[in-house]
C-alpha cells in the first residue's frame, strides 16, 4: 500500500501569557513572516502575550511556532494540532489589542499571577474534594451544553461579565469567612488562567486551572474515570465535542447562534441577547 495522503493544512491553536515590551514591534515582525510563509488565521498580540489560531502547510506552521517561541517568556509555548483539507481561514491578520483575552479587569499580570496548572489525573483528585470550590469560567450558552459535575456556573454572557460576578461572589464567601480552595477551567485554558490570575489578586491564595483546558481533559482522560458530564461547546464546526474529541450531537441555529441538540425542540433566542433558552430556573 501506498503512503497515506497528508492533509492539505496544518492547524495551530495557541496562547501563551507573556511579558511583551513593544507588541507593535512583535505583531510586526510576525505580519512578515506570515506573509512570507502563506499562513492564514488571526494572531492576537497584547503585552500579556499572544493568542491565536493559524493555519498552513507543515513547513510553514512549523516555522511559525518556531518562531513564536523565541519570543519572550514563550519558549514552553503550547500548541494544539490539526489538520484539514481546505483553507480554514480567507487570510491571515495579525492584530495588536490591550488584552489577547478581554476580561476588562484593569492591570493584571496571567504570566506572574495566574493559579497552579493541574494535569488531567490531578484535576480529577481536586474536584473531587467537597472543600473546593469549582468554577466554570465560560458563558451560559456553554456551559448548558456540558460542565463538570459540581460546578458553579456563574450565568455570564461574556467573559467581560466574569469578574463582576466573582467579585460579589467573594463578597458571600468573606462574609461567610471563607477563603476556599478554587479550581477554574474552561475550553481551551486561557480564559481559566486569566481568570486564576484576577482570584488572586483578590487575595486568594489557593488557586488552581486545568492545564489545556476541557478540550484536553476530553482527549487524555478515560471516559469510565471521567467527571466531565456532556459535552463541550467549541467554536468551529464541530458544534460540540464528547470524551475523544468526537463530535457531538448538536448543531447552531442560525437565527440566534445558540447551540442546540440536532432533533431537540429549540426555542430561539433570534433578539441576539445570548441567553440559552433552556436554562433550568432555581
């Protein structure tokens, strides 16, 4: 038999929190190398670091990375892979913004303040302690498609809404004269760590995120030792993803932009306010 066929594109989808002095200067560096190496997608560049997804041939993407990782505090960057057939991008922008994740919560600093990164095995050994607190850092319209068993959902229509509601959730929790342990995650990893890094400049201590987020607990944890119940909303295609990153059984509606299940009855929120219109009261 003959070699298998190679897919057309590489995928890289990539964050890293990171001290960058003069991001003009970065994003333009990274504009020519792009262009030089055909690359499509959207680089995010901020002076807490970059984020983003590309896409190219294996040289080119390689290249890319290889690039970034010269970067300040970049070398450990992590990069999530894949591949496809056809151009997943029209073009390729490379844009320099305040933040590469908008929390809107003023100076703070994910590169030295963020929480503890936990693995997989280790993440399921925390949750599973009934003296942390766990707290699911996406949007309402996510998390009603699948969370961790035990989570708080703090009902956010943008991640621009978090730290409003952590702040009056900590307020319960002082009076209460409580400072738990936290866990956060979310999709990918970077709304969490951002998130980890707020918490603790609220002044608690013990915090702690899942490393490369649902998607990667998804991918390596068995699904029999599993505490993830659902499945996780992502942004592209696939609608949603199950244990294995296989596809899930949902689909978008086109006038609202919620997902929904395929055959499911959907009542469509078409105003655009965001709000999942099946969310379960009390």
């Amino acid at each position: 038999m003959g070699a298998a066929m190679k897919s057309a594109f590489t995928i890289a989808a990539l964050y890293r929190f990171a001290a960058f002095d003069d991001p003009e200067a970065i994003a333009r560096d990274l504009r020519l190398l792009c262009a030089d190496l055909g690359a499509c997608g959207t680089l995010i560049v901020a002076a807490e670091g970059i984020n983003g997804t590309v896409a190219g041939n294996d040289r080119a993407i390689a290249a890319l990375v290889a690039h970034i990782r010269t970067l300040p505090g970049c070398a450990d960057l992590d990069v999530k892979y894949a591949h496809g057939d056809d151009p997943p991008f029209a073009r390729m922008k490379v844009k320099v913004k305040a933040e590469i994740v908008t929390l809107g919560a003023g100076d703070l600093d994910p590169a030295h303040q963020a929480g503890t990164h936990l693995d997989p095995a280790e993440w399921n050994a925390l949750i599973a302690d009934p003296d942390t607190v766990l707290i699911d850092t996406r949007n309402a319209y996510e998390v009603a498609v699948g969370s961790f068993e035990g989570a708080i959902d703090p009902g956010t229509r943008s991640f621009r809404d978090f730290p409003a509601w952590f702040d009056d959730f900590a307020g319960k929790l002082r009076e209460e004269g409580r400072k738990p342990r936290i866990a956060m995650f979310c999709t990918g990893g970077i709304r969490c760590e951002k998130s980890t890094a707020l918490v603790r400049a609220r002044g608690f201590e013990e915090v702690y995120h899942l490393r490369g987020g649902i998607l990667r607990y998804l991918e390596e944890m068995p699904e029999e030792d599993s505490r993830w119940r659902g499945d996780c909303y992502v942004f592209d295609e696939r609608v949603a993803v199950g244990h294995g990153l296989k596809a899930g059984d949902y689909v978008t509606c086109r006038a609202c932009g919620l997902p929904h299940l395929r055959d499911a009855a959907h009542d469509c929120a078409a105003d655009g306010s965001g709000v999942w219109p099946h969310r379960k009261q009390g």
